[in-house]
C-alpha cells in the first residue's frame, strides 16, 4: 500500500526538489512530489522535448498504477497488451504461451506504447500541476551541505546555480557528473554485440496480439530476433548484430529492407523509427549520499529483455518521492533517506543478477555457456521440462523489500 500524502505545512518554503532531468523517471519523480505538495524544478540539458524513436515499451503493471494516481492513466489506456507469446528455435515453435490476467486489478499486467508517448502524457500532467522544466540547463557541478543542495547548469546565457532541499539526479546512463561528483563508482560489464530496433507500421494481422521471440532464425544465423506489438499498427523489431554492425550501410545497400521482409514478406511497411544499441549491466556503489538520491539509468543499466529498465526507474522515483515528502514534512529525519538505498539498490542488484543471466543465454560468452544454449534450445524442441531453461526475459515484476 502507497503511503498516505502529506499536507504541505502551513509554512511551505519556496526551496524546491532539484530533479536533473526530464526522461520520464525525472517526470515521474517531479509529479509525485507536486502531488504531495512539495514545490519542484526540473532541469534538462536538450533545448526541447526530442519526442524520437519507442525507446522503452513495455510498462508494467504497478508503474501504470503510479501514472495513474498522479492523473496520467493514459498510458493504460491507450498501451496494447499482447497475450500471447511465442518462442521459436529456428524455423520451430518451441512453445507459446497465453498470458491470463487474474483479473486482481483494473489495469492490465503491462502495456506496450512509445516512451515518446508516455513523456507527452506525462509533460501534460506537468504542465496542469504548474510544474515547468528548464530546457538547456547541462548540470556541470553538484555539491550539498547542511542548507541544501547546489546544482550548477550550464545555460545559452552562462553558468546558473540552483539550490534545494534534495536532489533527485535522473540524468540516465550518460549523467557521469553526479556520479563523479559524489566519489561513486559505476562498475558493471558491457555486450559486444550490438542491437538493431526498427519500429515499423504494417498491418500484420494476428501478431497485433502476439510477442514473437526468435532463436537462430536462418534469416539471423546465431542471434536473436524479437518482434512486440505497439499501438497504432507498429511493430518493434529487435535484431541482434555484430559488434561491427553499420547502419547507414544495411539501408542504403538494401539489406535493412531485405532484413524487414524476411519477417513480414511483401506486405507494404514504413519505418518510423530505428537505431542501434549496446547493453550494459552496471550498478551504482551507491544510490544515496546526503540530500542527493540517484534514481533510474543514474544508479543502474540492464539489458532491457524483461523490461526492467524504466519500470525499476519508475520504482525508484516512487520510494524516492514520498520518502523526501515525510522528510520535508518533518515527519521524518534526514537519515530516514538512507532506506531508499537499502530498498532500491537491493532491487538494482536483483534487476542486474536477473538480466545477466539472460544475456548470457542470449550472447553467450564462452564455449561452456554456448553449448548450455544449444543444449537447452535443442532439447526444448521435444522436452517440456527444458523449455522452462529457455531464457528470453522474465517480465519486470515489483521487488519485495524483505530486508528493509
């Protein structure tokens, strides 16, 4: 059960919340403080809202509960929820399965819908709750002491200082000057391997309701393929590629079309969207020091196969959001913060040690974990039990704060 809000005190102070960045974490993060009453500025290094690409889809369903308690169900409402899944080994199904909803909630276990999506969504509710982000603000320092904490941006018109209370850094995988700033390493291992995503729009009949999972397709000899369902007729396809992969060089020599129709044959498609990543699993020493909490890719990286990329985001602005709110309140003391490492940093943990373990099913790394793959896939194909061992990605799922 989600904590009570508290009433903001009759004196409330004008000292804001700092959260760095305005990916939907940041956005998250910024909501559920304004609903708690507690006044909030949101900084950003883009110009603008860059709305480009699906980026994280899949949206689990105690996330979609918190968007929904902050006015943003949307998100529900408009996602797509596939029920089934199929998994392949070759040209061979090696099992599907129907995804029942218990019917325990009025919101569907997971949607998929773009990132892009869910940040309009979610600027939207900003904007009614009269919070506003400063584009073009790059933070290049942080530093904090008994008043506060003090941000420095680099801004169009120079440098800015910012002071709060607390600060709440979602600036992603790419927000080193936090994490060197406090001293905290970031260790973890990165996939050679790269992956290719295309969203495209196609009428594709049946597989709007379905998620397809493909090992060693003969059109992707050794890797991986995974197809989702999005809304509006988009289809979100995930290659895996060699480390030397050129993308300029699959489109315009023919091979991304090639790559495309080999999935969907002749129909009629277009692109919307596609790029091309590298995994990482990385976790934070640490995901709180002082008044400074590190929320989302800040704090932890995992290969997003079983989404637990912004759902375990979403998770932490939430524990983080209400915990500042008690504190500000008065209803706690600044130590109480150190809960949200115990709890979160224990979830990344669990995020990471799950995720790993699928990549080295998907990329194996050595001889001993390629021939476990092959084993399993080839057993699979006739051996009930063994299709349990086939590991494409367990769906995110809450972490249970045993310890806390």
């Amino acid at each position: 059960m989600r904590p009570p809000a508290p009433r903001p005190p009759a004196d409330t102070s004008a000292e804001p919340v700092l959260v760095l960045g305005a990916g939907p974490v940041g956005q998250t993060a910024a909501l559920l403080l304004a609903r708690r009453g507690v006044p909030v500025r949101i900084v950003d290094s883009r110009p603008e809202r860059d709305a480009i690409g699906s980026k994280a889809i899949c949206q689990q369903r105690d996330v979609l509960d918190v968007w929904d308690w902050v006015g943003a169900g949307e998100v529900a409402a408009e996602g797509l929820t596939w029920d089934t899944a199929r998994t392949f080994y070759r040209d061979s199904e090696l099992f599907s399965v129907r995804l029942a909803d218990p019917g325990a909630s009025p919101l569907p276990p997971f949607v998929n819908i773009s990132q892009s999506r869910t940040e309009e969504i979610l600027d939207r509710r900003l904007a009614e709750a009269g919070v506003a982000v400063s584009w073009d603000h790059t933070v290049i320092g942080i530093e904090q002491d008994g008043t506060g904490v003090t941000v420095t941006c680099d801004t169009p018109t120079g440098p800015v200082r910012l002071h709060g209370t607390h600060a709440l850094s979602c600036l992603g995988a790419h927000g080193g000057v936090v994490r060197r700033a406090l001293g905290l390493g970031f260790e973890g291992t990165s996939f050679e391997d790269r992956f290719l995503i295309c969203d495209i729009r196609a009428d594709l009949g049946d597989w709007a309701r379905e998620r397809r999972f493909y090992f060693d397709p003969e059109w992707n000899p050794g890797r991986q393929v995974l197809i989702h369902p999005c809304p509006d007729s988009v289809f979100r396809i995930d290659w895996q590629v060699p480390a030397d992969f050129d993308l300029e060089a699959e489109e315009t020599s023919g091979r991304l079309d090639a790559r495309i129709r080999r999935i969907i044959g002749e129909k009629p498609y277009e692109i919307v969207w596609h790029s091309v990543y590298r995994f990482h699993t990385r976790v934070v020493d640490r995901m709180r020091a002082g008044r400074i909490l590190l929320v989302g890719d800040n704090a932890h990286l995992v290969a997003p196969f079983g989404a637990r990329g912004l759902n375990s985001g979403v998770q932490d602005a939430e524990n983080a959001a209400w915990k500042i709110a008690y504190v500000r309140a008065g209803w706690a003391d600044e130590e109480f913060l150190e809960t949200y490492h115990t709890e979160r940093h224990a979830a990344a943990l669990e995020n990471a040690e799950i995720t790993s373990a699928t990549m080295r099913f998907l990329v194996p790394q050595d001889e001993a974990e390629h021939t476990t793959r092959v084993t399993v896939l080839e057993q699979a194909l006739t051996d009930e039990a063994a299709r349990a061992r086939v590991d494409s990605g367990r769906l995110a799922e809450p972490f249970w704060y045993v310890d806390s």
